[in-house]
C-alpha cells in the first residue's frame, strides 16, 4: 500500500510542476487579515482576483490597502497569492510553537505560551530589587529607561 501512496505522491509532485504560474501587477483593493486573503484589481484589466491568499504555509504579509502589489496565478484557476507589495502593514512568520510579527510599530517574539517582552520585562523588575549590601547597587533609574527603550521595540 505504501508504494501506490508514495506514486499517487509522485504523479500530484509532477502535475504541480506542470501548471504554469502567471504573474500580474494589481492594487490592493481590501484586506481579509482573519482570513489571510484580500481582493486585487489588475492594474492592466482593471478585473478583481478575490481571495488573493496573503501567504503560503507559513509566511504571511498583510499588504496596506491601495499600494500596488505582484501576485503570481496558478495557471488558468482563480488560485492567486501574494509575492510582494509596495507596503506592508505587518508581516507574520510562523514555525511549529515560534512566531514572529513585524508591525511598524514594532516586533512581536513569541514561542509557545511566551513573549519575549514580557520575559524582558520581568528580568529588569527583578533586578531593580535587587539590594546591595556592600558595594555599588543597581541604577534603577538607568534599567527602568533600558525597560521603555525596549517597550519601543517590543510592542507585545
């Protein structure tokens, strides 16, 4: 049973190669973020492609409304993805528990149920406890502005 699996596999793998992708230069016209999709109009045809996919397995880039994009179609389907635009408002990258999201604001790290901004932030609450008996002790004032310049960076 494994090798008709393994030629069924093997048979799908070629026909994929075989289906020729187009690409075409649109605008975007509205954005699913949910969903990962949105709607593009060709700038050469002036046609809407809909539920145009914002990514494909694990990367996905959320385009900001009216900047132009390329999107690549899989041969004569109402299959479209996102290659690249202009501007982005956010783009996601997910591997197994790990996700990164860049916003303009800033970053987001997060690995299962962590975030690398909270984990920051409570090490320099813990260090600013920290009480030195005989010696120099911590600069409070000098974590706590450590702790804002990296709230500015890290936004979640």
């Amino acid at each position: 049973m494994g090798g008709i699996s393994e030629f069924n596999e093997l048979i799908s793998q070629r026909i994929r190669e075989l289906i020729p992708t187009q690409t075409d230069w649109a605008t975007v016209k509205d954005v699913n973020w949910e969903k990962k999709t949105m709607t593009a109009t060709g700038l050469k045809d002036d046609l809407d492609y809909h539920d145009v996919l914002l990514g494909i397995g694990s990367d996905f880039k959320k385009p900001k409304v009216g900047t132009k994009c390329l999107i690549g179609i899989v041969g004569n389907s109402a299959n479209a993805f996102l290659i690249a635009a202009d501007e982005v408002e956010e783009i996601l990258i997910v591997s197994g528990e790990s996700q990164l999201t860049v916003k303009e604001q800033g970053f987001i790290v997060k690995h299962g149920g962590e975030n690398l901004k909270n984990i920051f932030s409570d090490m320099i609450d813990e260090i600013n406890k920290i009480i030195v008996v005989n010696g120099r002790s911590i600069n409070v004032a000098a974590m706590t502005a450590i702790k804002e310049r990296l709230n500015t960076v890290l936004i979640e």
